[in-house]
C-alpha cells in the first residue's frame, strides 16, 4: 500500500507527459494532413486515428503518402511505444 501511495505522483505525471504527448502529435497531425487526409481533418479525428496507431490500426500507402506522412508515423510509434512505454515501465 505504501508503495502505490509514492508510485500515484509519478503515474499522474506520466499521465499527464502522455496527454500532452498525444494532443500535440495530434494538433501537428491534423495541421500538416488535415486538407489530405480525412482521418486527420480535425484534432479530434487525429486523437481517435492516433488511438488506433496504438492499437496497430496504421493507415499507410508507400505510393500515396508522403516522406512527412512517414516521418510522422515512425516519429509517433518511436515516441509512444519505445520511450513512453519505457518510461512507464520504469515507474513500474
């Protein structure tokens, strides 16, 4: 119990670090490929698609999308699932 009492603070701020994390890929998202691409029309719209990246849900077309589409794609899998997953790990 007193362990979970000193780990609430850290997980909060974990928390809080993913929060920010998504909405700000999401505002990038929807600022650069919003007028393309429909999933990303509004910031809201690229919160749900971001989700369904996590989920391993990936729209992506070599041919269609672009070297911005792909950079943001493998920036937002390095983000979330190497460092944010480590980070909770760590906590953990």
């Amino acid at each position: 119990l007193k362990t979970a009492e000193v780990a609430v603070d850290e997980v909060a701020h974990f928390f809080f670090v993913l929060a920010m994390l998504f909405v700000v890929l999401a505002v990038l998202a929807s600022w650069a490929f919003g007028a393309a691409m429909r999933e990303y029309r509004t910031v809201g719209e690229a919160l749900y698609t971001q989700l369904a990246m996590c989920a391993g849900r990936v729209r992506y077309n070599a041919d269609e999308d672009s070297a911005l589409y792909t950079l943001y794609v493998v920036l937002f899998i390095f983000l979330i699932y190497f460092v944010i997953l480590n980070f909770f790990l760590a906590i953990v």
